[in-house]
C-alpha cells in the first residue's frame, strides 16, 4: 500500500512537483490552494503537511514547477497567471508559509496549461521558464535566483510555430553540460499537446554580456 496518503486539498488535484533537493512535494489543483509536505528523509518515514495556502490563483491551478536551485515554486492558473512563490519559516510559531513574490499576466485572456524551469545557459544565475497555453503557444520567460522583480518576457511562438490545441505538458531537456560552458547555448524544450503532437524545440540564448534574450526554432 502506500507509505503515506496526503491530506490537504477539497477537490480535484491536478499537478505534483517534487524540489530538486527533494526536501518538499509541491501540489495544486481545482480547489485553487497550493499545499507543500516535507519529505521524509528516510524511507520508513511519511511525508507530513508543511503548509496549505489557499486560494493562491483564481482559477483552477493547471501545473507547478520548482526553479532549478528550489528557491522558487512557480504556477500557472486557468486565470491567466504565472506566480513566483517562495517558503518563509516563522521560527517563532514553527510554522511556514507560502509568499508570492511575483505575478505576471503571460499570455493575456488564455488559460496557461503547463509549466517547466530549467538554468538559463546565458545567464547560469537565472532561471528560464518555459509556459504553454490553451491557444497552443509557448512563452520563454527569465527570472533572476532570488530577486523580487517580476519574470522578464524572452519570447512567444508564432503561429506557425505553435501547436493546434491546449499545451498539456513541457520539459527542457536535462542539461548535459555545465552551464559556465559559454561555448554551449542551446537547450531543447519537448511539448506535448491535445492536437495529438509532440514537438521539439531548439532554444537559443544569448549570453549575459549580449543581453538577456531567447528565441525558439522546431526541429520535429
């Protein structure tokens, strides 16, 4: 049977991220809350309830997404919106809490479907968001690790370049080699859509010194 049955949400939920350090699962979904349960640290232990914040989005919550370093949650909503969050430990009250650090209308009056963060190879102190849609667009958004300020727009697909339907998932491709390598800035980007496709996408990015930027190209 299972370790652990996790409590939390009122309804449906939707979407699961585990951190990169693999200290907290992240869920959301249909209630619009977003809850965190540490993880245990040893496998005859259960994961216990860190937090549950509610109504963190307007709408129903389509997917969530850890920055490559952990320190951010990102999520996009039916409403609209890409947040930013962070954990914030209250050591007086042993308690924690979820804080929105930043909030962007992606892709206006569309419901954002998918989300997934890798390291931007042009700028390693970022991290680059990729956000799919209903419409079947794609945007590339940068955020610097640990700054307040809202995520910086790189790139939206074209027409021709975008899906038919609803993105229902995206994933970078894991990096193969480090990102201090200057001479290695291209990532690929897979999105899988309810127009029956699967694409790959080749993304470019140009380094810290020329600027931050990022464009997308098919190559299947």
């Amino acid at each position: 049977g299972p370790r652990a049955v996790l409590r939390g949400h009122e309804s449906t939920v939707v979407c699961l991220a585990f951190s990169p350090d693999d200290s907290l699962l992240a869920s959301a979904g249909k209630d619009r809350s977003i809850c965190l349960y540490r993880c245990a640290e040893s496998s005859s232990s259960h994961c216990a309830t860190l937090l549950v914040h509610p109504k963190a989005h307007r709408r129903i919550i389509w997917d969530l997404a850890w920055s490559p370093d952990g320190s951010v949650l990102g999520s996009v909503s039916r409403d609209g919106s890409f947040k930013l969050w962070t954990v914030a430990s209250d050591e007086s009250s042993s308690s924690s809490q979820l804080f929105c650090q930043a909030s962007v209308e992606a892709h206006a009056g569309c419901s954002l479907t998918a989300l997934h963060a890798t390291l931007d190879l042009g700028q390693p102190s970022c991290s680059l968001w990729a956000i799919g849609c209903e419409s079947g667009e794609i945007s590339l958004w940068n955020h610097a690790q640990g700054s307040e300020k809202a995520p910086l727009h790189l790139h939206t697909t074209s027409s021709d370049n975008s899906h038919g339907s609803s993105i229902r998932c995206l994933r970078w491709r894991p990096l193969r080699n480090s990102a201090s390598d200057t001479n290695t800035l291209s990532l690929q980007l897979a999105s899988a859509s309810d127009d029956h496709c699967i694409r790959v996408y080749a993304v470019s990015m140009r380094n810290a010194q020329q600027g931050s930027s990022g464009g997308i190209a098919g190559t299947a």
